[in-house]
C-alpha cells in the first residue's frame, strides 16, 4: 500500500450531521463517543432530531461527506478494505474502512 500524499482527500471517521449543520463524529456510527456527544446535546434537540441526522463522514479537513461522497473519496484514496453483501458500494459504510 502506498503512503498517502498529504494532500489527498480521505475519510477520517463517521459523523451525524444534525438540521442544523452540528456534527456528531465517532470512530463508528453511533458508538460510545458519537452516543456521549447526543446526550450532551439533549435539552438542546429532541431525540427525534437526533435519530434523524444524516448519517455520512467527514474528510481530514472536517467536512462532511454523504455516505455516496464517502465512498468515492476513500474508493480513489484506496481506503476500500472490506467489501460485502449490503456494503459493496455505491455508499460508504464503517465496515468498508476497517
């Protein structure tokens, strides 16, 4: 595997964009970090809101990918590790990358 070039698009880690453009990010969807940050937003969003974020990842830089950007990003970074029944593409699941 060829070391990465510094400037080459990748996708770092999960994140929950919320309505109103708040990210919740997390090694995986909904792990312990990403469920830690939801509960400290309670009060703040309805669980509904929540439950509801659009689920994607974001790039080293922070930006927020859909999962179908994720899966082109890390497809032409050669990040595509696990192929399989339900996440073969055309959108980027956690287990492509681990």
């Amino acid at each position: 595997m060829q070391k990465p070039r510094m400037r080459e698009r990748r996708v770092v880690c999960a994140a929950n964009r919320l309505h109103d453009g708040r990210l919740l990010i997390g090694a995986r969807h909904w792990d312990e970090l990403m469920v830690a940050q939801s509960e400290m937003l309670r009060g703040r969003y309805t669980g509904r809101q929540i439950v509801e974020a659009q689920q994607g990842f974001i790039d080293q830089w922070g930006n927020f990918l859909s999962r179908a950007e994720a899966w082109m990003v890390a497809s032409a970074a050669d990040q595509i590790l696990r192929r399989g029944p339900g996440f073969d593409g055309p959108e980027l699941f956690s287990e492509n990358l681990y």
